[in-house]
C-alpha cells in the first residue's frame, strides 16, 4: 500500500491542510445512509435518530483523531464526480478508500452502474484505492433475501468489471446496517487497511495474548468504537455477538468512570447540554416537535459521546466477569485506545500478570507513537 | 409480619391508554430496552406480573389497560376486585397528550382512582408520573412539568393521599428514578440497610455505596462517607448507573451469559460492582490507590470486605435483624 508516509509530528500534521492524511470518500446515490453512517459512527448518534438528518448537498469532510489521523469525506449523491468540470485530482489524490454505499432496500441497479462508472474513471488513474462496497440497509431485509441481495450485487459488480477488462481493482463487500453493529464492524477493517502499522500491531497483540494467557485481544478506539487491530487468531472472528459486547463494555466502562470523576459535574453537564442542542437542532430541522428518542440524552453511551478526557492522569482499568466464567478486561492505551481483552481461564495471579503486561504493550506503543 | 400475604404487594399501574404503562413495565422488570417497547400492543383488561424482591416480597404489579371499556369496567363491576388491598397506586399521564389535547378526561380518570384508593386501601401511596417528557422541548420541559404538577396537586387536595410526582420518560435514567423511589416504599427495614451500608463504609473507607435490587437494578439505597465529595458529583448517578449497568447487562446476556462482577479503575476513583445478597448487588466506589499500591490488593480488599458482608445483610433483607 502506498498512503504516503504517517507524521508523528502534530504541528506539522496541524499546519498542512490536505497532506498525507489518508483520506476516507463516501460516494453513493442520495439517500443512501452515508450521512446516517457518518454520525452514528464519528459521532455516536443513535440510528433512529438519523430520520432527522438533512440530504447533504455539497461535499463536506471532517478530520478523525485516532492512532493516525484520517479524513472522512462524504461526497452527495447529486454530484456528479465525473463531470469533467470536476477537479477529479484534488478529490481522489490521497484517498484510501472510496466507500460506496448502496441502499439494499431500493432498486439498485442504477446504483450499481453508477459505481461501476466511478470505479472505471478512478481507478486506471488511482489503482491503489480500496473499493469498500457497503450493501447497505440490510435490516429491512429477510435472512434469504439478504444472501441473495448481496450475492446478486456482488456479481453485477464484478462481472461489469471484468467486462471493462479491469481486473486488478481492489474491490471489497460488506452488509451493513446501522441497527445493528454490522456497521462498526465493517468500518473497523475499511479503517484497519488504512494504517500501515497493523501488520506491527497484530504482532504484538499476538505475544501479549500468548503471554498473558489471553484468547483475544483488540485494539479499539475508545470514541468510534472500532478497532483497529486484533490478535492474528480473532481476526477471522469478526463479527458476531462478542464485538458488540466489547463496545458495550467500553461504554460501562467510560460511562462509570465519568460519573465519579471529581471535575466531572462539568463535563457531564456540558455533555447532556450538547446533547438537548443538538436535538433542538432535530426539532428545528423538523419545524415540529422532535418524536421519539431524539430530545434526550438516550441510553447509556450517550455520556460516553465525550469519551475519556485527555488529561486522564492515569490509565483507565476495568474487569468484568461473567457468569460462564469470561473475564474481559479494559486498559487504557494512547490516543485515545484502549484494549478489550477476553481470557476464560482462571488463575489467582492472573490479574497481576494482565496489568504488568498491559502496562508493557502502552509503553511499547508510546515508543512507536510518541506523545507530542 | 412474616405472614405470607403480607408479602405480597400489589401496585396498580394505570392512565389512558398510550400513556406507557406496559412500556415501563417492561422496562423495569422485563429487560426491554427502550426501542423493545414499540413492539407493545395495547393492554386488553388487566395483565398481572409478579416479581420476586428482596425479603420474599413478591411485587404484584396490575397493569391496567386504559381504554375506555377496560376503565369504565374498573369503576363499576370490578372496583372492588381492582381497588382493595392495594399498596399502591401509579398513575401515568401522557405529557403530550395533556399539551395537545384536552386533559379533563385523564384527570377525571385519575380522580376517580384516587376516589376508589381513598375507600378500599386509604393507606396506600400514589405516585404520579408525568411521563413522555421527551417528547417536550427541552426549553419548554420544566415549565411543562410544573404546570402539570401544579394543577394535580391542587385538584388532588381533597383527597388527602400521600402522593409523590416524578416527570419520566423510557428515553434516560428518569424512569429508574421514579420507579426506585416506588420500589424503596415497598422496603419495610430501610433503616436497617442504611445504617448496614454506613458501617460497611466505615470499614472498608469508601468514598460512596450504593445497593441495587439485583433483576431491576434499581437503586434501594446509598450512603456517602463524606458529604462534601458529594456535592460535586453528578446528582443523577444513581438512576445513570441503573440504566447503565442494565445496558450492559442486557448485552452480557447477548452473549448468552449473566454479568457477575466488574472492577473499574477510573481517573481518581475505583468502583467495584458485585452480588451481595440473593436479591441485592453492591457497589463500592473507593479512592484510586497511589501509584506504589496495586489495584489488585484493594480488588483483595474490597471483594473480601462483601464477601463477609454477606450473611449479614442476608439477615438484613429477610429481616431478621
Ligand atoms: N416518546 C416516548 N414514547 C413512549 C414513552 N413511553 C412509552 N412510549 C411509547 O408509547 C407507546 C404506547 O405505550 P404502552 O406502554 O403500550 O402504553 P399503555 O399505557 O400500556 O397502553 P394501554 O395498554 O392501552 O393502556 C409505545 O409505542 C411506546 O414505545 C416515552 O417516554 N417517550
Ligand atoms: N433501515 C435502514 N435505514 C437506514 C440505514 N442507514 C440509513 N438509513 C436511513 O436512510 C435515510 C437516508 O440517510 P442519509 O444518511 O441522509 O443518506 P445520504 O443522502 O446518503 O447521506 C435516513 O432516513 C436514514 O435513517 C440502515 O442501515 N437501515
Ligand atoms: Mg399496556
């Protein structure tokens, strides 16, 4: 992969506009729940709120801090990006990955033809792009339908392809949904083909595993909830019920802590006061009374919208066990990271070992990424 | 008054239909989330839950369906069967419907209720619920509320009732406010848990405790050790952490499990959550320790300190102490 080179520099990272930051493009017919997939995932609206979202009209584009920091671009659908008017350089150069949202629920072969056209005009130009294709709504549809849907539009795509003699384009397929956690999971391996390090990273989780006698272990990002790194061998697991219960498990986690941090009156204040504005926000959008769950604060990780604070003075920890005898441990990594391991053995030093080894995976990463 | 009737407490749980009763409901005692409850079809007559808590107490909850057949039968023919015996009475009203529409009716309703409670269980406790607030504008909320509540109390003057509001919604913590408020009255010996939970603080130097009914994990009681940390603290944890350890719970059970126990360590306090009692989970806030001590001696500590608790306030809550 060739996304030019990461700094580990802020200042120079914050100076330069447009520069090596990999760069995320979410193209898609309207109304097809990119601006629904942006908000829930960067910024942790719940899914029936995204009824309230406008249709996007220009292009928008916001920076995400996480290990590396990334743009996410979000182009409407009623632009057309191969008008030759279009500056076609300055909106592919950089990009990573070009994420194509179809609507699953709609007729989509229009769709389809449209991505296809974009990926014939991209791609001889920028061959190194990631073509993430998200069939996308599946919710609304039946166990059956969705294997077929998703069947079907996956052998449009590359049969097109190959008929335009373009064989070698990075062409990936995933079903998504915001309702459900399929969402993250995808957007977890589009970011994870982002950052050259994960090789790296998977590594060492996989010692840390095999040291410490876990049997998974990821790496997450605490605010989006994905994760950008696993252990070689959970890697093929991703999905299923246990992903979702590791995001759950951040939230008590950040939730709890929040509620008895000494400054944190103010904080959790000011959090529920964003939330009441952005939901006046709804109500205006709306010219009516907001329905439904928008006006409050909904849920638990409503308060986890802020995550942890920076100046965190010492990592956050935290165990759970359950029943059958998982326990699932939290610690608090740099840039905002945590690690969510999963053990079933038991062991009375056990605890002890986790934490040294812990502690010893941060310090490695700090090496790597040091703090500015 | 170990009697096997008087373990029994029946709570009525009426309003107009469409108010949220069996959404509540199912909430609290149920483990439905929030979304879940738009499945709910209208509550045809009376449906009947019975709920295991603390001390053998079985709680009786009567769901009565609020359309206008179900309720016109509740005051003629069944009024006995419905009224008599109660502990008591949770009414819910509508916060929108009484903003849009007319509200005489629904007060009409609930004054009746009072009428009945008054003749056939004159002891027992009434708790209002003016519910949907979110579906109020926030800027307009409070106003709304206290208009409501204003005028209830007025109305429900004559009565002579001992009658508690709450305004509530199933969209945040509200909801485990009021119900554990209505749960906590069922307790006869809160006394005795509150004065438990001091000297399990004293002991193990807690900075907060909190006792949680272990399937609604409604807050039953809490105590600080100092008062002035307090203050600074977020007034609503108590019903947060309610609505945040069912959240989880709910997902432990996803994973087709039960949660057991979880110990955080967080910015500048530990908090440890753990099964105290067959009916009761515990929470142990303590200061993080400093940087030369290990969690995992205060872990040892404090899972220790509820371990030995245990017999104790098992005695508590079958009060036999
Ligand atoms: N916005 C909002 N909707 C709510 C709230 N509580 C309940 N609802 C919704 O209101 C609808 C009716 O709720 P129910 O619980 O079935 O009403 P009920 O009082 O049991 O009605 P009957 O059984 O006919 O007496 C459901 O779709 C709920 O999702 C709330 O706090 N806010
Ligand atoms: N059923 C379902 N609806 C979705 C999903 N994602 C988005 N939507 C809805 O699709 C509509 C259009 O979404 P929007 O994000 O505005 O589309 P955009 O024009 O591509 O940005 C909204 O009403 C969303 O609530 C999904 O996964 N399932
Ligand atoms: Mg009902």
């Amino acid at each position: 992969m060739s996304h030019g080179t990461f700094s580990n520099d802020s200042t120079v990272v914050a100076s330069s506009e447009n520069l090596d930051r990999p760069k995320i493009l979410l193209m898609g017919l309207r109304r097809g729940g990119k601006s629904s997939i942006c908000n829930v995932v960067f910024h942790n609206m719940q899914p029936l709120d995204t009824v309230f979202l406008e249709s996007t009209s220009r292009p928008t584009s916001e920076l995400i801090r996480s290990l590396v920091d990334f743009t996410v671009s979000e182009m409407p659908g009623q632009i057309n990006v191969l008008d030759d008017n279009y500056d076609k350089a300055r909106l592919f150069e950089n990009v990573g990955s070009l994420v194509y949202v179809v609507d699953s629920q709609d007729e989509y072969l229009y769709t389809l033809s449209n991505l296809v056209d974009i990926i014939e005009a991209v791609y001889p130009e920028y061959p190194s792009i990631n073509f993430e294709i998200l069939i996308h709504k599946v919710d609304g549809l039946s166990d059956d339908f969705k294997g077929d849907t998703a069947r079907d539009i996956r052998q449009r795509v590359t049969d097109d392809l190959l008929d335009l003699g373009l064989d070698g384009v990075k062409s990936f397929f995933h079903l998504t949904s915001i309702f459900n956690h399929s969402i993250f999971d995808a957007f977890s391996l589009i970011i994870q083909k982002l950052i050259p390090e994960v090789p790296t990273l998977r590594n060492m989780l996989d010692i840390l595993c095999e040291h410490t006698g876990l049997e998974q272990a990821y790496l997450f990002d605490i605010n989006s909830k994905l994760f950008v790194a696993s252990d070689n061998t959970s890697s093929s697991g991703v999905g299923g019920a246990s992903m979702e219960h590791f995001a759950d498990f951040i939230d008590i986690s950040v939730d709890l802590d929040n509620l008895y941090f000494e400054s944190s009156s103010t904080s959790v204040t000011s959090s529920s006061e964003t939330n009441a504005d952005q939901n006046n926000n709804n109500t205006l959008l709306n010219g009516n009374k907001a329905a439904g769950p928008s006006a409050l604060t909904t849920q638990s990780n409503s308060t986890s919208k802020k995550g942890l604070s920076p100046s965190h003075p010492r990592p956050l920890k935290c165990v759970s066990k359950l029943a059958n005898g998982t326990t699932l441990y939290l610690y608090q990594m740099i840039r905002g990271l945590a690690i969510v391991a999963l053990t079933r053995k038991e062991g009375p030093h056990r605890m002890a070992l986790v934490d040294y080894n812990l502690e010893k995976f941060r310090l490695g990463l700090e090496r790597v990424w040091p703090v500015a | 008054m170990a009697g096997g009737n008087s373990n029994r407490k029946k709570l009525l749980l009426m309003g107009r239909s469409g108010s949220g009763k069996s959404s509540m409901r199912s909430i609290i005692f149920s483990n439905y989330s929030a979304f879940d409850t738009r499945r709910l079809g209208a509550t045809i007559d009376v449906e009947h839950s019975h709920v295991r808590f603390l001390g053998g107490m079985t709680i009786n909850l009567w769901d009565c369906g609020g359309q206008d057949v179900f309720i016109d039968n509740y005051f003629s023919t069944q009024r006995d069967n419905i009224f008599r015996l109660a502990e008591v009475l949770i009414y819910v009203f509508d916060v929108e419907a009484w903003k849009k529409g007319d509200p005489k009716k629904d007060i009409d309703t609930y004054l009746n209720c009072l009428r009945h409670l008054k003749e056939y269980s004159p002891a027992s406790k009434v708790f209002v619920l003016a519910h949907k607030l979110d579906l109020i504008n926030s800027t307009d909320r409070e106003e709304t509320y206290n208009g409501i509540v204003n005028k209830l109390v007025e109305l429900s003057a004559p009565y002579e009732m001992d009658i508690s509001y709450f305004g509530t919604t199933i969209w945040d913590e509200s909801l485990y406010k009021a119900w554990s408020n209505i749960v906590c009255e069922l307790i006869p010996n809160m006394g005795v848990f509150q004065k438990q939970l001091k000297n399990f603080a004293e002991i193990s130097d807690a900075k907060e405790i909190v006792l949680f009914e272990k399937t609604t994990f409604l807050v039953i009681s809490h105590v600080a050790l100092n008062g002035e940390s307090e203050e600074e603290l977020d007034p609503k944890r108590f019903e947060k952490i309610s609505n945040i350890i069912k959240t989880y719970k709910q997902s432990c059970n996803k994973m087709r499990s039960q949660f057991s126990w979880l110990a955080l360590h967080g910015a500048n306090c530990s908090a440890y959550i753990d099964t105290l009692t067959t009916n009761t989970y515990i929470m142990v806030v303590m200061p993080r320790v400093d940087e030369e001590h290990t969690e995992e001696g205060q872990n040892a500590l404090i899972m220790g300190n509820i371990r030995s608790a245990r017999d104790w306030f098992e005695k508590v809550e079958l009060m036999e102490v």
